[in-house]
C-alpha cells in the first residue's frame, strides 16, 4: 500500500535512512533484503529503517514485486522524486 511519511511519525524513534541510487541495480537489493532481514531486531531496539531512492512509488512496487531477495519485505521504502 501507499502512504505518506513524515519526520513525525517516527518521533521518539531512531530512523536509519538508506539512500540508495535506483531501484533495479545490483547492489540495492541485496543491502535492503539485510535491513530487511535483521528489521525484528531493529525494532525491539525502538529502530525504523527507511530505504529511500529517487524512484517512483510505484517503480518501488514492482522493485519488491519482482526482485527474488525482497520476499516478504517489511520496510517501508521512500519514494523522493525530487
């Protein structure tokens, strides 16, 4: 699903933010797949983790739809366009 994030949802909160280039290239996905792997973790420490690229929403659908090593992610990933 879509929604909007702001710095106020995570107040109280640590924030990873991971920027990384494009959705489809071959080191993205296997770097979000570990956050992703370790996110229980992250969030019993009161941690979230961002993945942000300059990606549409909805190319980061068909990203996690497509890519084998983001099965069941838990992340949300940002969209910033600008």
């Amino acid at each position: 699903h879509y929604t909007t994030v702001s710095s106020e949802d995570f107040k109280g909160k640590w924030v990873v933010v991971c920027f990384y280039p494009a959705d489809f290239t071959f080191v993205c996905p296997t770097e979000i797949a570990a956050m992703n792997a370790k996110y229980d973790e992250f969030q019993a420490l009161g941690v979230e983790i961002l993945p942000v690229s300059v990606d549409s929403k909805f190319s980061h659908k068909r990203f996690a739809e497509t890519e084998p090593v983001l099965a069941g992610l838990q992340l949300t990933m940002g969209a910033d366009t600008t």
